[in-house]
C-alpha cells in the first residue's frame, strides 16, 4: 500500500482517496484545493483483490496515526470505500462516492470487461507505443476543463500514457465483476455504518441511464440501516468528477468534516 499526501504540510481533518479505473493520484489535487482545510491522503492500490483493497485502505489510517476519516471513492473506487466502511465501520466518520461503479454488473457488460483487460494485458500493457496511443485515447474521454488547462493535463498526462499503469489497469478491468459481485456478498453480511453519506452523480445532462442506475444505487443505501444518504448531481461534468468540478464537490459534501 502507497499513501501519498496530496497536499503536503496539512493539518486538519482527514480523508482517505481511492482512484477509479486508470486514476492516478494528482487526479485529487483540485479537490485538495477545493478543500484547503481537510487534509487528503490518496491511497494507491497494490493487490488485485477487493478484500484486499479495502485492507490497503483502513491500514492506512494506521500510517496516518488516526483513528478514522472520510473515505472518498471515485468510479471503481467507490466498491473500495463501501467495502472498506462495511467491514471496518468503526474506522469511517463519512463516505463520499464520486460517480461510483453500480452493482450488481450486467453480464454482457461484465464479459466485455473481462475480454477488454485481457486484450489490454496483452498488447498496451507490454508495448511502450501502444501504451501512448492508449494514453492518447484516454485523453480524448477526459472533460474539456481537463483536456484545455494545461496543468491539470501536466498533471494527469505522463501517468496515464506509462506501460505500468496500464498494466494495472488491464488488471482491474479483468477483476471488475468479480469485485462486483464480492461487494455483493459484503453486503448482506455487513451493515453501513451510521455515518453520512454523499453520493455525486456527474452527467452532461443528455444520457438519461447512468442517472437511473445511480439513483437506484442511492436507493439501495438508503434501505441499508446506515447513516443519511444524499445525493448530489452535477451537471455536465465529465466522469472525473473530482476533476472537473472539485469545487462543486468540495461545496456539496463539505458538511462531511464539519
């Protein structure tokens, strides 16, 4: 397990970060900047398990000194941070999901995923070139406010064009349903926390089905006897979310270390 201090030199209260699908840890600086007074620590995941995952994250509240925080998750994140909050409730002070994955995973969608690591593995992973067509091709789905203020490009740009990143993310891909349906199994057996939760759905406001599923998602936690769940939307915003609107966010869940 990485810790890395977003921000160096904090003090304040704490929250933890876990990265979606090919996140990198300078996709959290606009946030910590959004957030001047709540200090940000991104954890970077380094097993293939969700289990395991989720025990990267609350260790690292032992190398923080602190007894619990915020846990922030974005994208496949979020399955981190439930799962996490689920199995180590007493470690956890809020949630704050960030345009995170749904379960349960459709089938079709699940074996696309599986085929679509595999492939990655295969090629991206092991070849310098394809690896910075990737990176190119992972530019072009960034939100506009990225791809047009050069130093959140800077910032994001050399991590997602490098062959080992991919490598990791053609490895999470590959496990994407059986986190999934892992999560699944988590949740009837361990209960939310009763501790607020935020869950921000990021849309451009024209496909109408990931708002559906996010909202059905909401739904679910709030049936689980955990603490309140709000739900936030906000409007075209590209899926990194943190990325594009981190003031946005910063406004709407910053109730969670008041």
């Amino acid at each position: 397990m990485a810790a890395i201090e977003v921000r160096p030199g904090r003090s304040g209260p704490l929250a933890l970060c876990s990265d979606g699908l090919a996140g990198t840890w300078p996709d959290w600086l606009p946030l910590a900047d959004a957030l001047p007074g709540v200090r940000l620590i991104a954890v970077v995941r380094q097993n293939p398990e969700l289990d395991d995952a989720a025990a990267e994250l609350a260790a690292a509240l032992d190398t923080q000194q602190a007894d619990r925080a915020v846990l922030i998750g974005h994208s496949m994140g979020g399955f981190v941070v439930e799962a996490t909050a689920r199995l180590w409730p007493e470690r956890v002070s809020g949630i704050l999901l960030l345009d995170g994955s749904v379960t349960p995973a459709d089938p079709l969608v699940s074996a696309l995923d599986r085929l679509g690591g595999q492939v990655l593995s295969a090629t991206v992973a092991r070849a310098p070139a394809l690896a910075r067509i990737a990176g190119g091709v992972k530019r072009a789905f960034e939100p506009a406010e990225v791809r047009h203020d050069p130093e959140r490009r800077r910032l994001v740009d050399p991590l997602g064009a490098q062959p080992a990143q991919w490598g990791v993310i053609a490895r999470e891909l590959t496990a994407y349903a059986d986190w999934a349906a892992r999560l699944e199994a988590i949740r009837t057996q361990h209960p939310l926390p009763p501790v607020p939760i935020h869950v921000v759905t990021a849309h451009q406001g024209v496909f109408r089905g990931w708002v559906r599923r996010q909202a059905g998602f909401v739904e679910r936690l709030r049936a689980d006897p955990g603490g309140p769940t709000v739900h936030h939307h906000i409007v075209r915003s590209g899926h990194l979310v943190q990325l594009a609107a981190p003031e946005a966010v910063a406004a709407l869940a910053g109730d969670l270390w008041d």
